[in-house]
C-alpha cells in the first residue's frame, strides 16, 4: 500500500527566474537546446548553426537566460582557432512545473525541475464520488502541501532577492488565497490529467465516465483560482502520451503510435505525425468504448460489450489473458484504422502484470499482419506515468514543443 506524503529528491531546490517573460519563439528553441545538450553545455556557435539565428540574436537570448538565472556556464571548449568557446548550460533548478495524475481512486502529483526531472512526488487516495468541489480541496492541498515541502527541505534561496509573489512578481489570479505563487519555489504552473472526456482548451469536464455529475465543471478555472499560477487540464492518455512523445518513445519527431492506458478505465493517446491528436472536440481516443461484443456486459458509459467492460470483466475474474486478447481486438481495429507505427501499452493495471498483455496484443496483431502481409507491429510497454506527462502539458510550451 502507498503511504500519502511527499518524497523530496536531495539537491532539488528552488529558483528565482522570470519564467513567464519566456514569450519568444527564438528564445524557446534555445531554451530547447540547452535543455537537450544537458550539464554538458553547448557553445553559443552551436546555438546559432542550429537554431539558424544570427550569432548576435544568440548572444543577446543567452544574455537575458543568464540574467534571469536560466542559463549558466558550464566551462569551455578548445576552439580551432582564438580563445576557448564558453559553454552554455539549462539551470534545470530555476523552475517547476507541477503534474497531477487525477484518477477515480486515487491522486498523483510530481514536482519536476524545467529539465523533466521529478524532484518530489505525493500520492493520496481519491474518490470522484464526493464531487467536484471535495476533489478540488484535496488536489489544491496535495499541490500546495508538496511545493511547500520542498520549499522547506532548501530553504528561502531564491536569485531574486526571496519575493514571494510568484514567478516575475505576478500576483495570483483572483479569488486565490496565497496559493503555491505565494511560495518560495518558482513554478509555471500546473498540469492536471484526468480520465475523460472533457475540453482540453477550456478546461471543462464532460460526462467522465461514471460520474456524470461532473458534466460542465469548469476544472481549470476553480484550480488556477485557488492554486494563484496556470493550470492546464488534459485527458490522463493525451497527457501521457505528450509525455512519451517529448521522451522519444516512438523514435523521431514525426513519428506515429498509439499508447493503451489500462488503469481504472481504458483509453488511447494517439500522437499522429508527432503531435497529440485531440480531434475536433477534443474527443479522440475514447478507445475504451469501441463495442466489440454486441450484446455484452454493461460499460459504465451506458453502452454495451464495450473494449474497457469486457477487459475489466476478465481483470475482475482473474484471466489476465483473456483480458489481453480482447486489448488486442482493441488495438487491431485502431491500427487499422491509423496505420500507426508503434503501439504502447501502459498504466497501473497493466504494469502490475505487463506479460499477459504484452503477449495478447502482440499475437493479436501479429495474426493481423499475417493476414494483410504487412510487416509485424512492434507493441512495447512504455515506460514513464501519467503525473510526469501532466507536468509537461505546463512546460512543453517553455521549450517551443506545444503540439497546439
């Protein structure tokens, strides 16, 4: 049993830097190339021949990066000709950005630093039955309580002189009390990934299945009210496989897979020519709710024989994989469909018990190949969890790799 309660990471601690005066297309591909080059550092030449700037442009990013603490040297390299190049390296401690994994039983939240790094992580059950108000107390708490922790475990050190105003100053949003921008520890903001379906770009919650009391909750706003810093809210499979995108899960950036999340409920994030695929209401990859068996066990979204229903139905009877087969059903019908690259399976249930699933989806679409003489599918389970892609829903636009 997980206990509740943060785990901080030594070493992680707070930072002073404007990060909202990051506005610049220019400025955020280096920002990217810093990032990518790691403690190592990359010369402010290198920036130039990559990013295709001017080597003036260059010096005057990396000049205001360094003023507000995001950029640092990291020593210098032999040069062919003149003096050593100076080497440029992210300061990965200067922000934070915080991701909720906000399922129907439980909640997740990781603290990363602007490199990706989880540095502190909380977990504490959850119940979507109390409703939308009690859901939101409990994920403004866990949030507030886990960026205090580590403000506490490093103490007030902050490059811009210890205001607690929130990042560059800015004042919480209205209607917030104090919040985590009245903490020592910058953060950009707050990326919260639940089941859906719901309206990335406003925020809003439509019938979650299960819980259709939760229809038209305006999430984004009440948490970004309380919280004082920007909130993003996505479906818990398009924030994961936002995740695994950035990580280079599927190779290059113009990639195509599909990532099976099996937890309490099943879904699909599709990332379709290196972008997350939404759809046009921001409803695609409801894969869960594809009927397969007319006629079937009742799905918690009214319908019947349902993908999820019956792979819980087997879950629930203890046949693991019966459960695996019908995944694969699942996924043999949206490879069809999209002629994806890869396919990755992942989430609680399956990662308690991978190989049951692995194998079912596998020899499901092994037999598809065979049948339509394409080569076989690669299925893998994928590595990294829902919390960590919420919190790159809040930086991925730092670094000029919003996909919308």
């Amino acid at each position: 049993m997980r206990s509740p309660g943060w785990a901080a990471v030594k070493g992680a601690g707070g930072g002073g830097a404007n990060l909202l005066a990051v506005r610049s297309h220019n400025t955020a591909l280096v920002l990217d190339l810093l990032r990518a080059a790691g403690a190592g550092g990359v010369s402010r030449l290198e920036l130039a021949e990559r990013t295709g700037l001017t080597p003036q442009a260059v010096s005057k990013i990396t000049a205001r990066l360094r003023e507000e603490g995001l950029a640092a040297e990291a020593g210098h390299r032999a040069s062919t000709g003149g003096k050593p190049r100076t080497l440029l390296r992210l300061v990965p401690e200067a922000g934070h950005a915080v991701g909720v994994h906000l399922d129907r039983d439980g909640v997740r939240t990781v603290l990363v630093d602007l490199a990706g790094t989880v540095v502190a992580q909380r977990w504490a059950p959850a119940d979507f039955g109390v409703g939308a108000e009690g859901v939101v107390e409990l994920v403004v708490r866990e949030v507030t309580a886990g960026v205090a922790s580590l403000e506490a475990a490093e103490g007030p050190s902050r490059s811009d002189g210890g205001d607690r105003g929130g990042l560059g100053g800015a004042a919480p949003l209205g209607g917030s009390v104090g919040g985590v921008s009245a903490l020592g520890v910058s953060v950009l903001g707050v990326g919260v990934a639940l089941p859906g379906p719901l309206d990335h770009l406003r925020g809003v919650l439509h019938r979650v299945t299960g819980f259709p009391e939760w229809d038209g909750f305006p999430l984004r706003d009440a948490l970004a009210r309380r919280l004082g810093v920007p909130v993003v809210v996505d479906k818990d499979t398009n924030a994961a496989a936002l995740g695994l995108a950035l990580g280079g899960a599927a190779g290059g950036s113009g990639s195509s897979f599909a990532y099976l999340y099996f937890g309490t409920g099943l879904g699909a994030g599709l990332v379709l020519g290196g972008a997350v695929h939404r759809g046009a209401r921001t409803g695609a990859g409801e894969f869960g709710h594809q009927v397969v068996q007319r006629g079937g066990p009742l799905c918690g979204c009214g319908d019947r024989g349902c993908v999820e229903a019956l792979c819980l139905a087997a879950v629930a009877r203890g046949d693991l994989p019966e459960a695996g087969r019908v995944l694969g059903v699942g996924a043999a019908n949206l490879v069809a469909l999209l002629d994806v690259d890869l396919v990755l399976i992942g989430g609680r249930t399956v990662t308690e018990a991978p190989e049951p699933f692995l194998r079912g989806v596998t020899e499901v679409l092994d037999a598809r190949a065979h049948r339509t003489g394409e080569p076989p599918l690669p299925v893998r389970v994928a590595a990294g969890g829902v919390a960590e892609g919420a919190a790159q829903l809040v930086l991925a636009p730092v670094f000029g790799r919003a996909d919308d």
